[in-house]
C-alpha cells in the first residue's frame, strides 16, 4: 500500500488487504468489507499582477527550497475554495486579496506531499505590506521575462498563460 493510504479499517481496526473494488486494486478490511478510497489534496493560488509584474514567493521549505512560486497552499475541508486562495496569500505575504475571477484548474501531483489538484485564481491587492510569512521567505514582483527559478511546473503553466 501506497504512504497516503491508510492500513487498518477505520471501522472495526482489522489490518486491510488489497482486493479488487470497483475496478482497481483498493484497500479493503476482509472483517466488514469497508472499502478505503484516497481522496485527492486539493490546493488554491493567487496570480496577482501588477505594473505587468507576477507577485512570486520564495519557499522556505522543502521540498524545492529557495524556489518560487505562487501564493498557494491546502485547501482545508469544508472551506471555500476562494476563501482559501485568500487565507494562503495573507499568510504568505502579509497582503488581503480579493479573488476576481478563475484562471485554470490543473491536475498533476508534483512531489509526494504536494496537491493533486490545484485552483489558479486571480486576485487583486486590497490592503497590506508585503511580507514573507508562513512557510516563504521573501515576496516579490517580477516581470514575466525576468522570472526566477520557478519551484513547479505549474506556476510556469500559468505564467505562461
């Protein structure tokens, strides 16, 4: 079984098994037959521009540290999607935003903690200073010919979309 999978049946506590469900391998408890399906990690990110400049962030994590990127991260369960978009710019930049529309829904996991599936918004400047927090260390603007290395496949996607 797969890191992200679960091994023991939330229902009763027997160790799971892989059979054949629903046309695919799963995990499965062989004691109640309750079948495992990994939901997929879903993220949002802001593109904002301006004086046709990209607002980027350099990661102070890993993996790809010292990398740039959108503003992004999870989308927590039961929470907007949008209101995630917002939450993780502040938290990464010190800067509201205000979503203004959808640019592209991408699928693609790009390293083994990342999402599966993201939401690119962009989003317009309400308020703030831009400072790096959360898991970033500087926030900048860059103009999109004079892009520093990009973290993700992704944000060149859509950089240049």
């Amino acid at each position: 079984m797969n890191s992200d999978q679960t091994n023991y049946c939330i229902r009763c506590g027997t160790a799971l098994r892989l059979e054949q469900r629903f046309d695919r391998q799963r995990p499965t408890c062989p004691n109640c037959e309750w079948v495992y399906f990994p939901d997929p990690k879903v993220a949002a990110a802001v593109l904002i521009e301006k004086d046709d400049q990209v607002l980027l962030v350099r990661r102070a994590v890993d993996p790809r540290r010292g990398k740039w990127t959108l503003p992004a991260g999870f989308i927590d369960a039961g929470e907007d999607p949008r209101e995630a978009a917002e939450r993780e710019c502040l938290e990464e930049t010190g800067m509201k935003v205000r979503i203004t529309g959808l640019l592209d829904v991408l699928y693609g996991q790009e390293h083994e903690k990342g999402a599966h599936i993201i939401i690119f918004y962009r989003a317009e400047v309400l308020g703030g200073q831009a400072v790096a927090g959360d898991d970033v260390d500087r926030v900048a603007f860059f103009a999109r010919h004079e892009l520093p290395p990009l973290a993700f496949s992704t944000t060149q996607r859509i950089l240049n979309q």
